[in-house]
C-alpha cells in the first residue's frame, strides 16, 4: 500500500531535505510541493493527497503559509488529508493539535520521526478498516505454513485374549524389548499415514505451496518519462537523465551514454513534475544529483560523472546547490 504525500514549504533548501527523508520509504508516493497558500491549496483539492507536510512559520511572509489553510480544506472537503506540520518552532506544536493536525515534526525531518508518524498513522488506519497495512519498516510478507490435515486410520477392534504367563518368563523379558514388542505390533495393525506436502486453497495458494519462501520484497518500477512527437513515443528512465538544459520553449535531455533527447516542454515544466534526485540549479538547467561528481563554488560550476560536462550554477539557486552538496555529505561519506 502507497501513501501520497504534498509539501508545502517556501523554503527549497528545507523541501529538498524533506525529500531527502522521505524518498527512503517505499511506502510515500510524492506528488508535487508548492511554496505558497494557493498554490499549495490548488494542488491539494487536485490531487488529494493521504499527507501534507506544511510548514506554518515561513521564512517569507508573502507565501501566507498558516494555519489558516487547514480552516480553509474544511470548505471544500469531508475527509481532510493527515496534515503534518513541520517546523523550527517548538511552539507551533499546541497550536497544531488545536486545529487538528495530525501531527506536527521539527525540521529538519528525521527517518525515526517519520516512522512515528507513518505509524502511528496506520495504527488508527486499520481500527476502521478491515484490511491491514504493511509496515513502513519491512515491506514484505512472510508467509505462515499450515499444517497438513492428516486423516486419521480408522480404529480396529482388537480382541484381547488373556494368557497365563509364568511369573520368570516376565522378568526375564526387558522393559525396551516389551516396548519394541508393542510397537511392532500396532505397525502390524494401523496403515502407514503417507507424509504429503502442504496442500492450500484460496487466493494464497499460489506464494503458500511453493517450496520456501523467506520474505517477498515489494518491487517499485523506475519512473519512466514518454517523450512524445507525432504518433512518437520515447520511453526513458529517468534514472539515466543526467542533467535538462533549457532550449527556448523546448528541454534538451542529456542521457549518461551522452544521448541527447528533445522534448517540447519547458524547463519549467519539468521541474514542477520531476523530484528528487532532480534539482533546478540554474535558469537552463536541472541537474541529476546521482551524477555529480564535483561541485566547484568559486567557479560556480558542477560537474557530470565520467565526461568533460561542466553546468554552470546561479547565485538564484545558490540554496539549491547547498542542499545537493549537503545530500552527497549526509551519507556514506569520506572527507580528506
């Protein structure tokens, strides 16, 4: 089960970490964010989401970022998405819970916080529904083997005859030859039970009689971008996009095997609809942070892995690239 969710933060630098955070559950879908109050309600009455991270003490006051946009869903919606309130002020937390919030996390975002949430989440989630979630944590199921119904031998009458034995042949005879002697018998008397695998009926037969089975991952399917032209349909992963560079009305795609692709859509447009690992650097490009392999900030330039391709940096996105350097330095990280 998937669970959509919508950041609304008028600060790029602080919605970038968010994503950072996020993007490590399989279970989060993320749609799109937004940076003001209209826009932000625009795309929640669109698309609905299950989560809303909105941040309600903004860095510019002109965004309307506030509380005031949950009062303003309750006019246009019966069922409210879960709205958490992610903020620097520790005193925003009371007044969330006054308006409803579902809760409310202090940025920068952390996993175990958000695996809280997402908890605590499908915790009320299945009190009302009769079918159970998947846990943020694992995403497989381990399926239990049942036991084989084994029919039961039809009892025998035997007849018992009584015989006088004399008192020296019994305690000549051992305990365990006694005992050997009995279960010789009773194998004479009962039909061997043939030992038969699992035998199962229902729509889970098909993962349950296979041989073993430790866990079942939860595969996700790469994005794929269409890149359409006249009854022509490019199909590319947006894993292999290494950077997008603004074209007029048109965006140049550069591909890692230094393919390049033409698409008839602004740059704008692809930054709206693409996340991370996608950042918008400069008024031309958008670069892939997986193929950075060098940020040079006196130059204001970065570096694409394995080529010569050098993407210059503006003062505008100052933050964004910030973000990107702080995202390669927050994981397995070596500083020399």
């Amino acid at each position: 089960m998937s669970y959509s969710y919508i950041i609304i933060d008028d600060n790029s630098e602080s919605t970038l970490k968010t994503l950072a955070v996020t993007a490590r559950f399989r279970e989060l879908q993320f749609i799109a964010s937004a940076a003001t109050y209209q826009e932000g309600l625009n795309l929640i009455l669109e698309h609905r989401p299950t989560f809303v991270f909105l941040e309600v003490d903004p860095k510019d006051s002109n965004s309307g970022l506030s509380f005031g946009l949950i009062n303003e869903l309750h006019r246009f919606l019966k069922i409210l998405p879960k709205i958490i309130i992610t903020t620097n002020n520790s005193q925003m937390a009371l007044q969330a819970l006054q308006y409803g919030a579902f809760d409310c996390l202090s940025k920068p975002l952390s996993g175990s916080d958000l695996i809280k949430t997402i908890l605590k989440f499908q915790k009320s989630h299945d009190a009302t529904s009769p079918f159970p979630s998947v846990s943020p944590i694992k995403s497989f199921v381990e399926p239990t083997i049942q036991q084989p119904l084994v029919e039961q031998p039809e009892i025998q009458e035997i007849q018992v005859t009584h015989e006088v034995v004399a008192p020296e042949t019994i305690s000549e005879q051992k305990p365990t030859e006694i005992t050997e002697t009995i279960h010789e018998e009773i194998s004479e008397r009962e039909p061997a039970v043939e030992q038969t695998e699992p035998i199962l009926v229902g729509p889970e037969e098909e993962i349950l009689n296979k041989p073993v089975i430790a866990e079942i991952v939860k595969e996700e399917k790469p994005l794929i971008i269409c890149v359409k032209s006249y009854g022509d349909y490019r199909f590319i992963e947006a894993k292999d996009i290494c950077y997008l560079q603004a074209d007029n009305n048109s965006t140049d795609i550069h591909l890692f095997n230094g393919e390049m692709i033409t698409a008839f859509k602004t740059l704008k447009h692809f930054e709206n609809v693409l996340s991370s690992p996608f950042v918008r650097i400069h008024n031309s490009y958008i670069v892939n942070i997986d193929y950075v392999s060098r940020i040079h900030t006196g130059n204001s330039v970065c570096y694409i892995k394995n080529t010569t391709t050098k993407l210059p940096f503006s003062k505008s996105y100052k933050e964004n690239v910030d973000a990107i350097i702080s995202s390669i330095t927050n994981g397995n990280y070596l500083e020399i």
